[in-house]
C-alpha cells in the first residue's frame, strides 16, 4: 500500500491539482477568448469573432517599438548576466579563498533586495553621476538583477562536472583558455542557455526598475503598463498578451525539452 | 572533485574571474544604495536649497503614525498573500512529490510554466475579469446569478483584489521550492512509520511535514520578501484602500513637490526590513543543515 | 526678453548677415539673429503633446522651421520636471500649470517672455495672460486650460446641494473617484470655507487634511490619468468624480446621463503655461514655436481632439457640449466670479506631505 497517499487522498490532491492548474490558466484562457472577441470592452456577452485586433496590434507602430526595444535590452542585458555570471560562478564554484560567503553575498543580494528600492537607488546614483537615463541605464540594473540568477544556475552545473577532463586537459598543456573553451563550455552549456534565457526573459518582462531609468524610448511592460492605466487600447493590448503568453510558454516548453535532451546526451 | 584547486597550473587568478562581477556590483548596487542612504540624511541632495547632515527626515518617519501604519498594512497584506500560496502550493507539491506518478517533471513544469510568463500581462488578465463590467460580473449577469445592477464591487480596486492577484502570480513559483523539499523525502522513513502502525496521517504529521519545512519556510520567505514592497499591482487593481507602502515610496519621488528625502528614508526603511529577513531566513537554513 | 546685444555681438552678427542684413534695418537683425540660432528646439512638456499625438499643435512652427524641430522630453508633472532641470536636463521650454508661475518665475530657472514677438498673443485671453504675469513680466504664456468641477451620474445620484460636499458624501460610499494631487487639500479648504485654501494655516491644513483621511472610506479610485477615469466612470463603477470638462462630454458620447456641477463653492480652473528656460540658446525659436501652439487654428484642434480648452479666445470647438462646459462664450470664464484660478501655493512642499498622508492613511 502508498505510504505517502491512500487511494482517496490521491484522488482528492489529483482533483485539487487539476483545480489549481484550470484557477492559473483560466486567467490566459479568458484573454484568449477576448482577443477575438468584436467589442471594444472585454465583457460577457461575447460579440462575435474577429482578428482585427491582431491587425490592429501588428500594425501599431508604437508596440512594435517598444517589443524591439525590450528585445534589444533583453539580448544585451543577458548577454552580459551571463558572461559575468560564468565568471564569478567559475570562482565560486572551483575556488576557495577568504571572504567567500561575503563575496557571494554580495552576488546574491540584488535577489532580495525590492525592485522599488533598487530602482530608486539607481535613479539616484545616474543623477549623482550625470549619466543620462536612457536604455543603457536599463541595460546595466537588468545585469544587476540578472546576475544572481545565472550564478544560481551555473553553480550548481559546474559542480556537477567533474574536473577531471579539465585536468587532463591542462597536464596535456592546454591553457586556461582553450581549456575553457573546448572543455568546460560545452559540458556547462545547457546551464548557460538555461541562465541566458532566465535572464533574457527576466529583462523582457521587468517593469520596476525600468519604470525609474528608462530615457524617452519605452521598453514593453512599460508600454503595457501605461495601456494597463490608460485602456483605450484595450483590446489590441490582449491581442498582444496572447501572443506574447503563447509564445513564451512554447519557449519554456522547447527549452525544457531541449535542456533535457542536452543533458541526457552529455550524461552519456 | 579533482585535486586542491590552489595548486593548479595555467588558472586565471580568482581576483581576474571575481574582479568584474563584483566590480559591476559594487558600482551599480552597492554604491547606489549608499547615495540613497546619503540622501536619507541630506547630505547629498538634487535640488537647492541648505543641506546638511540631519536625522530630520528619519525621525519624522519613525514618529509617523501614518508611514508605520501603511508599512504594517503592506506587511499584513504580504503575510497574507505569502500564507494563501504556500496553503495552496503545499498540496499540490504533495502530491507531484509524493504520489509516485511518473509523469511529475512534466505536470512541474505546467504548474510552474505560467510564472515564467510576462508578471505584468497577467495582472492585466485580472482586470480584465474582474471590475464590475469585466468578464466575472458580465458573466454573473448574463447567468442571471446575479442582477445587473448589482455587480459584485469589491472585486476589483480593493485590497481583495490586491492579494488575489498577488497570490495567483507567486502560486507557481511557490510549489518549487516545497516540491524539492518533498522530493528528497527518504520514502523508507514513511514505510518506517507505516511499520510502527502509524496511519498516514500521523506520518504525515510527524515525518513529512516537519522534514518538509525548510522548504515551506524558504517558500514562504521568497514571496513574502518581495510583496511587501510590492507597488505595481496595488497600483493597477488596488484603488485607494489598496494603496500599499511601495506606492508611497514610488510617489514621493514621482509627484507632488519633491520629497526625495523621505522617500529615500522609506525606501532603506524597507531595504533594512528586508536584509534582516533575509538574514534571519538565512541563519535559520544554516542552523537547520547543521542538526 | 530681449536679448539686449552688446556692442561685441552686434558687430558679430554683422560681420555674420553681411552689411546687407544690417542695411535692411531691424527685422533684418532680428532675422540675422534668429539665423544665429542652431539646433533642435529642445521640448519639456506632457504625455500627448509632443510628436506622440501633439503634432498638429505645432506644426506651423514645424513648416516654418524644418532645420529645427523640436525634441521632446516627457514630464509626468511639475515635480518630475523640477526634478529633471535640477538633475541637469536643458530644454528650451516647457509647461508648468498656472499653480506653479510663481515658483519658477522667482526659481531663477526661466526668463519672461516677450509678448511683442507672439503674433497671437493679442488673441489670448487676458485674465489668462494676466496669470501668466509675475512682477509686471511675461513668464508664462497660456494655451491649454479647463476646470475642477464634479461629474455625477444624474440617474443614480441626487445632490444635497451643488457643492463639493457631493465628493464627500457618504451616501455614496464606493461610487466616488478623488484626484490624486495635492489640491484635493485646496477643495477640502474650498468647502471648509476658508478664506484662502491656497495658502491655509496648519490648524486650517489638519482640518482639511482630516476631511480627507475621514472621507478616504467612500472613495473608489484616485485617478491621475483621464482614461483611467473614463474606463471606470464608463463601465458604471463611478458615480461621482472630481473631473474636467472634456470627461463629461466623454461621459455623455458614451450615452450615460451625467451632469457637470459647477459647485457654490467654486470650481478651480487651471491653466498651462509655456515657459521660456533661462540660458536658452534659441529663444527666438522658442517664441515661434509658442506663438503656432497659440494660434486659433491650434486652439480649435486641441479643443476639438483632446477637449480641453485653449486661451486663444478666438478658438471655437465643434462640440456645442464642450463649448458649453467650458463656458467658452463667456471670456471671464475662468475668473471671478464664475471659478477660482488655481494659484501658487506657498507653502507646496506642506500640502505635498499632507496629501501623500492622506493616500497612505
């Protein structure tokens, strides 16, 4: 017999499972519905199908910039997350010496740390310094609170590996380098598209920080969120979260997949 | 792990590998921080005016009934948030963890998919559903559930609404944390327990939960830290009793007259709450791999 | 201002236009002048009223001016400006509301402007021009302007009185938006009956400010933008709200039975006003670009499009519903004894705290 779940409490935890699962996605669901929808206001009863707000929103100018510039923010932003977080993960993982736990406090502090103060903060420090606010400001607080997370990630992968191919490889006259680049990444790799990703979407989808030290162009949520309080565009704003839910779950499914895959195969 | 790293040939110096990160960290964390500490006490400062050192600015807000009141509302409404989570999380965890299906990575990965998703556009599913015109109201009375013109109100602009937001964004994230803490459970324990007649609810009581705590505790811990700065979702569904500490902060440096002084006082208000947290959540860990 | 050219830069500009500028006399130099001027006419001003949807405002100054189009930065309000001028930002203009004239007039931060370059400024309504005035000089130059006033919904609720009680009524507890800026304290002073809610004392501001924490309980929303309001007030979750002209005639296109108050007590009208940056390199160009946003044919778009209305008093909406709400027929509209202007607060930094209590209470 289960230890763990009579046949009653697994059927009740299988029920209440599948109840939490319909309560998360109901909420995508109804913006799916809506976004085809033929009513400027989202409310029951439906009007009828239509796709212009897909139109409407492929052809919004506006939009389509601020998806660009989050892009843009978010593939630089990751992009460097990552190489600094394989860096200080390198050293964290493979090295010992003084101060370590500070040293990986500090790494990990911005995780804690309200988004609200962070932003705050750094509007202060631009100001102090005379750094205009513009996408580059952005850029540099997403790296900040990107970090964490790819050392989060990295770590424990680097771990795992066992050094004894790195070793070879230097015994065999290889540099840091080559070893580096022939050894170590590939077998980490998986870990860093993982963190890459983790970081990328962490850019995309931040609206705090940004809100505080972003220029004159808009990055995506803070489009969204000025559509969030001023909803004349309501309807072409859901059309926009659909596919922009839609598409990330496909991403993080994909990913998941793929990440299994790599591993499995690097495993063997 | 191979040999004593020290003495390996050929390595990059570790200052060379840490030296940019925590360069990048110091300039851009921990620096910016400090100005606002400096700021708080009106030693630096962007507008004219006499400045100089003065506790001014701290002293006020800690007399201020009011300021204390809203960080203690906005701590209530994150205790309430983090609780209703980790109680709807748990059972979910439970079950992925412990009920032997084999497909459990996959049913994880649905439960926690939507969290990977965009924060802001699913506060935005909720106004669209709540609202006394929105899809919940709408629907009630299209049904005839309810008249039309007596919508249920307090759904949206509330501080209802608040944490029912917030509690449907951090759901998934939640059951993490407590699905690996569940996971590592040795099953032999609980076949021990089922050994000594215990029944399964006493297992549970006795063995599961108690190991599983850790996990429960940090789960608890990751919401909380956050939501009590919490400003963007007060702000989009919370109207006027739903205004919380975060949306303070964010005001006193956006509108009125500038009030950079004491939104800085309430923003390292919040940062020294939060890192003694953290502190204490940390220590806690520490103390509990150590028995 | 006139810039007063010193002997060294009249001979400048001479050796600069030629001995022909010179001999054509002063329109000659003040075009010579105004060749001197380079750049992109750099813009501070709010959400709307740049090339986000503003254009046509400005656009005869585009036309005349192609080399130098304006560039904008956004303010989302008076502090945010303050706060970017101080933090080092240079436009060339940018727009206060008449509440502030006072306060930037003394912050040394601007320079008057000089009425004799504004081809329209004869057509601007005087009262508004006279609030533009500080120490007999031109600081501010008016275009856009509207009221404080209530909104309610006649079908479902029934005043007491025409008076800015009706947003503090508890009968209608849920159903009433507030506006978030400190001068709900000045219409909590308004209905107290102060004699000078712009400048109250401490007893007089914990009295307003105990009104406001006391009503809070009633109060839906606080808007700060108009489509917030419109979506709330249009899907019937408001009843009553502290508005402007334009939400009403918004209101009723949308078919709902609204009526715009003009409360006993007063409404409060305010006014923006352009303002020309001290140390600016391109005042003349400045001078343009405020005298095409003057102009009637601007006047009439802006009422038409955004609903508010425009100093120009030659300026008429299409919308007789507007043109009633803003009382356009009547040029005393936004003085005494119809409305209070909204005026300087000295004492800003105070409300600003007060208000923000209230919101945290």
């Amino acid at each position: 017999m289960d230890v763990a779940l009579s046949r009653n409490g697994r059927r009740l935890l299988s029920g209440f499972f599948a109840l939490l699962v319909v309560f998360l996605y109901a909420p995508i669901a109804v913006l799916l519905i809506f976004s085809f929808n033929d009513s400027d206001i989202p409310a029951f009863p439906l009007s009828g199908f239509t796709t212009r707000w897909y139109h409407q929103f492929a052809t919004n100018p506006d939009l389509k910039a601020a998806l660009g510039t989050s892009a843009i923010v978010a593939a630089i932003s990751s992009a460097g997350a990552v190489a600094l977080g394989i860096l200080a993960s390198i050293a964290l993982a493979r090295r010992r010496f003084v101060g370590k736990s500070v040293v990986s406090a500090v790494l990990l502090a911005p995780l804690v740390i309200p988004y609200i103060v962070f932003g705050i903060s750094l509007l202060l420090f631009f100001h102090a310094t005379g750094i205009p606010r513009s996408l580059l400001t952005v850029v540099i607080g997403h790296i900040v609170i990107s970090l964490p997370y790819t050392i989060l990630v990295l770590v424990p992968r680097l771990t795992q590996i066992d050094t004894g191919v790195e070793e070879a490889a230097y015994d065999l006259g290889a540099g840091p380098y080559r070893t580096f680049g022939l050894i170590v990444l590939p077998l980490i790799l998986p870990a860093v598209v993982s963190a890459w990703l983790i970081a990328f979407t962490t850019s995309f989808d931040e609206y705090a920080v940004a809100s505080f030290v972003v220029g004159t162009r808009q990055t995506f949520p803070i489009y969204l969120y000025s559509a969030l309080r001023f909803p004349s565009n309501l309807p072409q704003v859901i059309a926009v979260a659909v596919v922009v839910l839609v598409v990330s779950l496909i991403v993080i499914v994909g990913a998941e997949i793929a990440r299994r895959f790599a591993e499995r195969r690097l495993a063997a | 792990m191979g040999r004593s790293q020290g003495s390996l040939r050929g390595h990059i110096a570790t200052p060379a590998l840490l030296g940019l990160p925590v360069a990048w960290l110091i300039a851009f964390f921990v620096v910016p921080i400090v100005i606002v500490g400096l700021y708080s006490v009106d030693v630096y400062s962007l507008f004219p005016g006499a400045h100089g050192f003065t506790l001014g600015a701290w002293h006020g807000f800690l007399h201020s009934s009011v300021y204390l009141g809203l960080f203690w509302k906005s701590v209530k409404m994150a205790l309430i948030v983090s609780a209703v989570v980790v109680a709807l999380a748990y059972p979910v965890a439970y079950y992925l963890a412990l009920s032997g299906t084999k497909r459990k990575y996959v049913l994880l990965l649905v439960l926690i998919a939507p969290f990977l998703t965009s924060y802001l556009l699913r506060v935005l599913a909720w106004k669209v559903i709540l609202g006394n015109n929105g899809v919940l109201n709408s629907f009630l009375a299209w049904t005839g559930i309810r008249s039309a013109n007596h919508p249920l109100s307090q759904l949206l602009y509330s501080r209802f609404a608040v944490i029912l937001v917030l509690a449907y964004v951090w759901v998934p994230f939640v059951a993490l944390p407590i699905f690996v803490s569940l996971d590592n459970l040795d099953r032999r324990l609980l076949e021990a327990a089922s050994d000594l007649y215990a029944s399964r609810w006493q297992a549970f009581l006795r063995v599961t939960f108690p190991l599983s705590l850790p996990g429960v505790v940090a789960a608890f811990f990751f919401v909380f830290i956050p939501t009590v700065g919490e400003f963007v979702t007060p702000s989009l569904v919370g109207g006027t009793s739903g205004y919380m500490y975060g949306n303070q902060i964010a005001d006193l440096f956006s509108t009125g007259f500038p009030d950079w002084e004491t939104g800085s006082v309430l923003a390292l208000f919040l940062l020294g709450v939060v890192a003694v947290l953290t502190l204490c959540f940390a220590r806690f860990t520490q103390a509990r791999e150590a028995t | 201002m006139e810039r007063k050219l010193s002997r060294e830069e009249l001979l400048k500009l001479a050796a600069a236009g030629g001995a022909a500028a010179l001999a054509t006399g002063p329109v000659g130099l003040a075009r010579a002048a105004l060749a001197a001027e380079s750049g992109r006419l750099q813009v501070l001003d709010w959400a709307g009223y740049g090339n986000d949807g503003g254009q046509s405002m400005f656009a005869a100054y585009v036309k005349k001016y192609p080399n130098n189009k304006p560039q904008f930065t956004y303010m989302t309000n008076e502090s945010d400006a303050l706060a970017k001028l101080h933090a080092g930002l240079r436009p060339d203009v940018f727009r206060p509301y008449v509440g502030w004239t006072k306060y930037f007039a003394t912050s040394g931060l601007v320079q008057p402007w000089d009425p004799k370059l504004l081809t329209n400024f004869k057509h601007l309504n005087p009262f508004m021009v006279k609030a533009g005035q500080y120490n007999g000089k031109q600081y501010g130059i008016p275009d856009d302007w509207g009221f404080d006033a209530i909104l309610y919904r006649s079908d479902k609720v029934k005043p007491k009185a025409k008076s800015w009680s009706l947003i503090f009524d508890d009968r209608y507890k849920g159903k009433i938006a507030w506006f978030d800026d400190l001068n709900m304290l000045t219409v909590a002073g308004l209905y107290l009956g102060f004699k000078n809610p712009w400048n109250q004392t401490d007893a007089q501001l914990k009295q307003s400010q105990n009104l406001l924490k006391s009503k809070k309980k009633n109060v839906r929303l606080i808007w700060s933008s108009e489509t917030n309001l419109w979506e709330a007030f249009g899907s019937g979750e408001l009843w009553i709200a502290y508005a402007w002209p334009n939400d009403w005639v918004q209101m009723k296109k949308k078919g709902l039975k609204v009526v715009y108050m003009r409360p006993k007590e007063k409404p409060i009208a305010w006014v923006g006003m352009l303002m020309l940056l001290k140390g600016s390199p391109r005042p003349k160009l400045a001078h343009a670009y405020v005298d095409a946003w003057s102009s009637a044919k601007s006047g009439k778009w802006l009422e038409d499009n955004y609903g508010y209305g425009h100093a120009n008093t030659l300026a008429r909406p299409t919308s007789s519903d507007l043109l009633r709400a803003l009382q356009l027929t009547n040029p005393r509209a936004v003085t005494l004894p119809n409305a209070y202007l909204d005026r300087d607060i000295p004492r800003r930094a105070v409300y600003a705290r007060m208000w923000e209590e209230v919101k945290a209470a």
